[in-house]
C-alpha cells in the first residue's frame, strides 16, 4: 500500500502540474538528517573513514624461454598496469606509448 500510495500521489502531482506540492514530496524524500533512527550523516563519516582504496587487477605475463614459463608480475597501481600492457604487447610499444 505504501508504495501505491507514494506512486498515487506523484502520479496526482504530475497530472495536474502541482510542481509546488511535487517538489515539497521530492525535498522531503531526498532530504538527508542525523535524525533518528538512522544517522545518516555520522554512518556517511564512518563509512567515509574507511574507506578504501579501489583496487586495480592488473594481469601477469609470462615468457617462455627454452623449456622454461617465466611469470611476470606487477604491482597493483597504474604503473604496474602500463608496465603489463607494454610488456603483453612489444610489438605495438611505440603506437601504445603515444595513445598513453
């Protein structure tokens, strides 16, 4: 019934272009308050604090030589992940180096 209610009433606002009423729904809808129950505020510093860093997948290589499979790996930062493409692709390191 909530949601019916809630879809009632937009659907009202928009049919007889009540933009006044529509934007006070709206602004109390989207309003955000350190009210109770939520906090909403002081949870956005928590989560704010800890957050992390995005993490990066960079992919490996590997090289054969002989009868041997050498694996090449690179830290997870942008440079790594240059280094990997660069090095995935040596054929096309100048065109790559320019477009980079």
């Amino acid at each position: 019934p909530a949601i019916q209610h809630f879809l009632q009433r937009l659907q009202v606002y928009k049919s007889t272009a009540d933009v006044d009423r529509a934007r006070e729904m709206y602004d109390g809808y989207s309003a955000v308050t350190d009210l109770d129950p939520y906090h909403f505020l002081t949870l956005r510093d928590i989560v704010i604090l800890r957050k992390e860093e995005r993490k990066l997948f960079v992919q490996i290589n590997t090289r054969i030589t002989g009868n041997h499979v050498n694996v090449l790996q690179y830290e997870s930062s942008p440079t790594g992940l240059i280094l990997s493409v660069l090095q995935r692709f040596p054929d096309d390191q100048e065109e790559l180096e320019r477009e980079i």
